[in-house]
C-alpha cells in the first residue's frame, strides 16, 4: 500500500508506472515491424533525443522541451517538423492505447482512488504528452491536475530536473515535503523527488 499519513499528495509518473511498460514496448514493437516500418527511425531518433535531452538538462526553448525534442530529432534525420510531428504522435500516443489500457496497473490505480477518497490530492507528472494515454487509460478523473510535457502548463525541463513535480506541487497547494512521488525509473523520477525535497516510491 502507498498510503501514507504523512504525505497529503501523490505525484505519479504516467509511463511505466500506471502500466507496464515491458509488454507495451514489445507489443508496439511487432506493430512497428509489421505496419509501419517507415516509422520505426522516427520513434528510435526521437527517443535517442529524449535521453540526449535528459542528460544535456537543457531549458525549454520556445514552448517546451518536447518542442526543442522534436526540432533535435528533425535535425537529426534532416525531415521537417511538421513531417515528423503527425507521425510520432501517431505511433507513440494514439496507436498504444489499447495496449496501455491491457496493460495498467489496476491495483495501483485502485490505491489512488481510495487515497483521493479519503481527502488526498493527485497530479500527473509526465516528460510526454498525457492526455491521449489517460483517456486509454479511463483514469483522468483521478488526478486534481496534470503536468505533461508537450502539452500546456508543461514543465520547462525534463526529469531529473525537478521542474514539474515542483509545478505540480504548487498547483496543488501543498508543500513539497507532504508529496510522495510515485514513478518507476530511480533516476528520473527518484533523483527529480530528491531535489524537490519530495519522498519517492519506485514501483518496477
């Protein structure tokens, strides 16, 4: 159980801690390799980008470090933005949905429905667009606000960077020592609690 008296919010990480992770890749994996093969060194640059971008801590520029992602990867592959955008969305938020949903983790999601039942607070915390993979999810309503990359009121930078938790914190009106954040990759989501002077649960 994550309920704990002594936290009065729960900031969840949405990839690899609402669902499982391993199972979603291998499926979207085969459907890559069978479907969209022209896909496929899209999705692997922008991911490259993603971690170039996480290790580099570099601020948001323009609008948001998504922005600032697919520019690097465009660049990368020498594509247009606009070419690139359509394509990511489609292979990396819509197309997954039905395997996230098969896939979430039902007793986690059970917990934090009895924690907000019993008066707690909730934000999603997310380094990539949200709002498709919650509605596949069917879990929106549980959180009080989200926190996505790539999507308005975004963070400015990525994990470990504690930007977003912070954000989601302020939001919420609680103090960051009264947050337990919820997330699956230690040194992502663990070091960004760190720094935010959060507590930290890993769920693997």
């Amino acid at each position: 159980m994550l309920v704990n008296a002594d936290h009065r919010a729960w900031l969840l990480d949405l990839d690899g801690t609402l669902y499982r992770a391993a199972p979603v890749k291998l499926c979207m994996a085969l459907e890559v390799l069978a479907f969209g093969r022209h896909a496929l060194p899209v999705v692997r640059a922008f991911r490259e980008q993603h971690e170039r971008l996480r290790a580099s801590g570099a601020a948001a520029h323009e609008s948001s470090p998504y922005r600032l992602q697919l520019e690097w990867t465009a660049e990368a592959l020498a594509r247009p933005v606009d070419e690139l955008e359509p394509l990511l969305r489609h292979w990396m938020q819509e197309r997954p949905g039905r395997w996230i949903r098969q896939f979430r983790r039902r007793g986690l999601l059970g917990e934090i429905e009895r924690f907000k039942r019993g008066g707690g607070s909730t934000a999603l915390v997310s380094d990539y667009p949200a709002s498709l993979k919650l509605a596949a999810l069917g879990c929106g309503a549980l959180f009080d606000t989200v926190v996505a990359n790539g999507e308005a009121g975004g963070p400015a930078q990525l994990k470990p960077d504690p930007a977003g938790y912070l954000a989601a914190a302020e939001r919420l009106g609680v103090a960051p020592a009264e947050c337990l954040v919820v997330g699956d990759r230690e040194d992502a989501d663990g070091e960004a609690a760190r720094r935010a002077g959060m507590s930290f649960r890993r769920i693997g």
